[in-house]
C-alpha cells in the first residue's frame, strides 16, 4: 500500500486562509511542497489544481521532470472549491477538460475532479446526478484518449449510494471516485460501509481523521477539523485493508483542510504524524 499527500494540507501556505484562519508568516511554492513530499519519503502527491501557478508547457514538464526525479505517483486534482456546481456551471465542465491536457503534461494517469460541494448538498440531487452523470460521460471520451481515469470525490454532497448511482450512470473504466474518508462522515454516512460499496471503484484517496470542536455549531462547516491520521475518529486502517482487499493501484493521501486547534496551525507537524501513522498502517495491510 503506497501513501502519499495532497498539497491541499498547506492551502493556507499556498494563499488559501479562511476568515478564521490566521495568515502564515511564509508561503510555500509548488516545488516546496514537492521537495517536502520527498523529503518525507512518501510514495506520491496530489497536487491541486489550484495552486499550480501557471499552465504553459515549459512550466508543466519541468513539475513533471521534478516528479520523475523523485520518483512520485500524482493525482492531479481540480475542482476546488464547488467544481461542476451539481451540474450547473457549463464553464467548469469546459475548464476540467480542457485541464485534463494539464493532467497528461505532469504525467497523471488519475485526475480528480469535483462535481459538487456542501454549498449546493441541501438542494434536490437527482437532477444534480442527471446532469453530473451525462457532463461525467462526456467528460471520459477525451480523458479516455490520454488513458487518464477520472475520480469524483465525495466532496460533502452526495451519500456512498449516490456517488455509486453517478459511478453507475457513467459506466467507464475511466470513471470512478477519489474516496474521501472524511467526507462521508460529515454528511452523516459511515465511512466504511462507503468503502465496502465503493472501493472496486476508487482511483484516488484524500485520507482525513476528524474530531469535532468544541464551541463551534454543528452546522458550521468545519465542526468535524481535520486532525492527523490516527487522532480521529476515521478508522482509516479498516479503510486501508478494505481497499487492499479490492486490489487498489493508488496511494493513501493524506489531506488536511481545517486543522483542529488543539494542533496550534501546525500542518506540516500534523502532515508528519499523519505519515508517519500511514506507514505504520501500509504495513499492517502489506
């Protein structure tokens, strides 16, 4: 079992600070997270779309000669923050195809993409997984032809059953999920049920451990914050053994997006304990 982090982790780093954030000091680049992703011996990165600088073509093979070097899987992830909107934002549908020639420049043979967000999860979703599911199915003839699969991820929207029903509808080997294990808990599904129904079908990982805080409404986005692997509430190893179980040909990446204060604005700290626990869980599964 391979592991690996999104550069998600560092979206603060990477000028990405939510209202109740505080700014960091510094900032962080593409290459710096690359170069901490080695220096941390992981096995792969998922890097977002959204902080990647610039997308000409000089700029794109030197990330992926710099990948090469190191030896990384990747994942490139768009999508961030509401994706395909449920299926209303045509301009998005044409962005995210036009991004899978970006996906191929870095050398990915997975792209993960977003077709909704918690901004849209209280409004009808049938006719949001009509429209997601013919948008998806177009979307796989041209991902097909660079024979990159597209993962959806639950993204706080749709429950396993209905990400599954999307899965279905598409009916690719060039479509499936990039399985978050936090997310389905934050819309009230277990995790592991998700995973039994879902893991023939998953192609990438953002791996969350969540814990909820203390003072803050249940209704507020972030009550479950993120907390590093193994702190949680996430049983990640199950998680891990039941993916292992369905021959998954990906790594287990680590993803943070409002770290829990108990752990002081510490991502990179939280980053290397979450490692550090996937390593430990990678060989328990083998």
């Amino acid at each position: 079992m391979k592991i690996g982090i999104d550069s998600y982790c560092f979206h603060r780093f990477f000028g990405e600070v939510y209202d109740d954030q505080v700014k960091p000091n510094r900032q962080m680049t593409l290459e710096d997270f690359i170069n901490l992703a080695h220096k941390l011996g992981v096995d792969g990165v998922s890097l977002e779309s959204c902080f990647i600088p610039k997308f000409d073509a000089a700029y794109l093979r030197g990330i992926k000669a710099m990948l090469d070097e190191y030896k990384l899987d990747r994942v490139y992830a768009w999508g961030h923050p509401d994706g395909l909107e449920g299926g209303k934002n045509k301009k998005a549908f044409g962005e995210m195809v036009e991004h899978i020639e970006y996906a191929d420049a870095i050398g990915a043979k997975v792209m993960r993409v977003v077709g909704s967000s918690l901004m849209f999860r209280f409004e009808p979703h049938e006719p949001q997984i009509d429209k997601l599911s013919k948008m998806f199915k177009d979307a796989v003839k041209t991902s097909s032809k660079y024979g990159i699969k597209l993962a959806d991820e639950n993204h706080i929207d749709y429950n396993p059953d209905e990400m599954l029903k999307i899965i279905t509808n598409v009916n690719s080997p060039y479509f499936g999920i990039n399985f978050d294990t936090g997310n389905f808990m934050r819309v009230m599904a277990d995790p592991i049920e998700g995973m039994q129904k879902l893991a023939k079908h998953t192609f990438a990982t953002h791996v969350k451990d969540l814990k909820p805080m203390k003072g803050v409404s249940v209704t507020n986005w972030h009550f479950f914050a993120t907390t590093p692997v193994g702190d949680g509430l996430v049983d990640n190893l199950k998680l891990a053994q039941i993916l292992k179980e369905a021959h998954f040909g990906g790594f287990l990446a680590v993803e943070i997006y409002f770290l829990h204060p108990d752990y002081k604005n510490d991502e990179e700290g939280a980053v290397k304990k979450s490692v550090r626990e996937l390593k430990r869980i990678a060989k328990i599964v083998g």
